[in-house]
C-alpha cells in the first residue's frame, strides 16, 4: 500500500533539471511532516530525486517506477 500524501507536484513532460527545480520551491511550502507526491517522466530523476532527497536530508518514503515513476518524500524538520 502506497504512503497518503498531502500535496502532489506533477512534473510529467519536464525534463532535468527543472523537475528537481519544482521539488526544491514545493518543499519549502511543505510544513514539516507533510508527505509530497512527485510524479514525473523524466527517467533521469530515479538519480537525481533520491540524491535531492539525501542531500536536503529529506525522507524518500517509497519510488514507483514505470512509464511514470512517483517519489514519495516526507518534509523532515530543517530545525
């Protein structure tokens, strides 16, 4: 069963960088906790998603991977 989450950003039909470009501005409007749906069609992001994730120190809950990859991420406290 997949995470619920609290706000979806669709980067389908973008490509590097600007999905990672869109995930940055969306999580500072995350309060801390809130669980972001990413949803692209970039394949580069199955690199650059987790690597956001573990740079920004950010929980990448669960990836899904197909013609459409989503990317779970948990707003982790910036305090």
């Amino acid at each position: 069963m997949k995470p619920e989450h609290d706000q979806l950003l669709d980067t389908s039909g973008l490509y590097c960088p600007e999905p990672v470009m869109l995930l940055h501005q969306k999580m500072a409007q995350l309060k801390d906790g809130e669980i972001l749906l990413v949803v692209a069609t970039d394949p580069a992001t199955t690199r650059d998603i987790p690597k956001f994730c573990r740079f920004l120190q950010q929980q990448l809950l669960e990836t899904e991977e197909g013609e459409i990859f989503r990317y779970w991420i948990r707003k982790v406290s910036s305090s």
